[in-house]
C-alpha cells in the first residue's frame, strides 16, 4: 500500500510544473486526485482545459484515479464546486494542496492596480476559497460523528517569507499572507480534525524561470554529487505527500523545501528591544533605536 492509500486529494495548479508532479507522485501512493488547472498563462490570462486532462491522462494510464477540474480556484463558486466534485465524483475528500498561482511582476513604482488585484486575486484568494469550502464540509464531518484526517498544504514562498526579492510586492504580498492564514486555519481546523500546514518551495517552473534575475539560474540548474538536479521540481512533492498523509502529525509548520534541503521556518522573531519609563520621546527613540543595540535597555 501507497503512503495515500485511500485518500482523494484536490490538488490546484495540477497541470503543469510542481502541482503536476504532485499529482503524478499521489497518484502513485494510492490517491484519488482531483486535478483542477485554469490553464492560464503566466499572467492568469486565457483558460485550457488540455494541461489538466493530460495529467489525468497519465494517471489513468498508469493504473490511477483521476478527475480533472478546470475552474477558476479564486472565484467563490469554482471553489466550490471544485470541492464538491471531489466528493461527488470520488466519494471523499481528505487533502487539499493549495498551489494555482501567476505572476505579473513590477517594481512598486510602476506596478499597476491590476497586476496587483490579479495577483492577490489568484494567490490569496484562490488558497483561502479553496480552503474555506474544504474546512465547511470537513466541519459538518466532524459535527456528524465523522471526525475526518484531513490535510491541507498551502504554497508560500521564500519571496515573501525568507527573501524579500524586488519586483514582487504583489507576490510577495499574497506568499506572506498565506504563509500568515495557514497557522491561523491550523488554529482552528484542529479541533475537526485537520491539520493545516505550509511549503515554501525552490524549483524550476514556468513562474521561476520567468522571474526577473533568476530565470537564468533556474535554467542552467544547480547539480548534487550524485548528478541530481537540485531544481527539479520533482524534488518538492515527498514532502507534500507526507503532510498529506493521515499519520503525519504536524500542522502549523511552514516549511521551506529546495533539492536536498527541508528547513521549519518561523515567523516574526523580536531582533532586538528598547524601553522606556514614561512617554517615549523622540529623540529618545531617533538616539537609541538605530543604535543597534541588543540588550534590553
């Protein structure tokens, strides 16, 4: 028996790049998967049903189950509907894994209120309506005597998250927040049995390589001893399927994943402190804070 064995995963952004080889790898440990994909281009323009058929294809070839799904995960009722289809079609749902997202990048300021609104839009959006349709039906499961064990793993970014990178305010913006909405979902989602956790991930895709500065490097690609292509985004989807599986225990855990290397990130941490008896005064603060020190004072 698989690792996921049983379970049937909604998985967006199936059809190409890292969500694909989610896909393929969960299919291949015995899941059930819907495989949603718009189909866009980079930007989130235009729709293709093909790429998330073709996955589909592929897993039903190799002896899988499979569904496709074309819907818009940030619009309110494609997320609905992508959900219910799961459990419709394939008579459950125990996983989400979050990862539809576009890029239309631009220095802030020259970035436009749409590239904006797209990107939020797609990326914050699309995770939450997902999620929040999935926490719906696992809580009536829960309130019915069905307590589930379910998961959902959201899709940060170090862009965001470890490495502000320029020219990403809008994507940085929206990895930032779900990295922020998956541990506060595990807060919650626990009590009905779901564990929430996020990935921060480093591999090669049509996003990567169109990003300002680093597409040459995901290009060329980056090589272990072993001759393994440490961009490969085959490299990420281990560690999805075993947050996707129903004796994994953590939730509330970000993690970032690259090549050979998982690392537990944490958030906001205090670098350093200064205090006051009284009102502050600024030039008290103007004297002190860029001062640097370390110590409590």
């Amino acid at each position: 028996m698989g690792t996921l064995e049983g379970r049937v995963a909604v998985i967006t952004g199936a059809g190409r790049g890292i969500g694909r080889e989610h896909a393929l790898l969960f299919a291949r440990e015995g899941a059930a998967v819907v495989v949603n994909d718009l189909g866009g281009a980079n930007d989130g323009s235009g729709a293709d049903a093909g790429p998330a058929q073709e996955v589909v294809d592929e897993i039903r070839a190799a002896g899988g189950t499979a569904v496709a799904n074309a819907d818009d995960v940030a619009s309110w009722d494609g997320a609905r509907r992508l959900v219910a289809q799961a459990v419709d079609e394939l008579g459950r749902l125990d996983v989400v894994v979050n990862n539809a997202g576009i890029l239309r990048d631009g220095f802030v300021a020259s970035l436009d209120e749409a590239s904006w609104d797209a990107v939020i839009h797609v990326h914050l959006k699309g995770h939450f309506a997902v999620l929040r349709h999935a926490a719906e039906h696992w809580k009536a499961e829960a309130k019915a005597g069905r307590r589930p064990s379910a998961a959902v793993i959201n899709t940060a970014s170090a862009s965001g998250v470890t490495v502000p990178n320029a020219g990403q305010a809008n994507y940085g913006a929206a990895k930032a927040g779900i990295a922020a909405m998956t541990l506060v979902a595990a807060a919650e989602l626990e009590r009905y049995g779901v564990r929430v956790n996020a990935i921060a991930p480093i591999a090669r895709t049509r996003l990567t390589l169109a990003t300002p500065g680093m597409g040459a490097v995901f290009a060329a690609g980056v090589e272990d001893a072993t001759g393994h292509d440490l961009f490969d985004p085959s490299n990420i989807s281990p560690l999805v399927a075993y947050l996707a599986a129903a004796d994994c225990p953590l939730t509330g855990k970000v993690l970032a994943v690259q090549g050979g290397a998982i690392q537990e990130l944490s958030g906001w941490d205090v670098a350093r402190t200064i205090e006051t008896e009284g009102p502050w005064r600024i030039a008290d603060i103007a004297e002190r804070l860029p001062a640097g020190a370390t110590a409590l004072a």
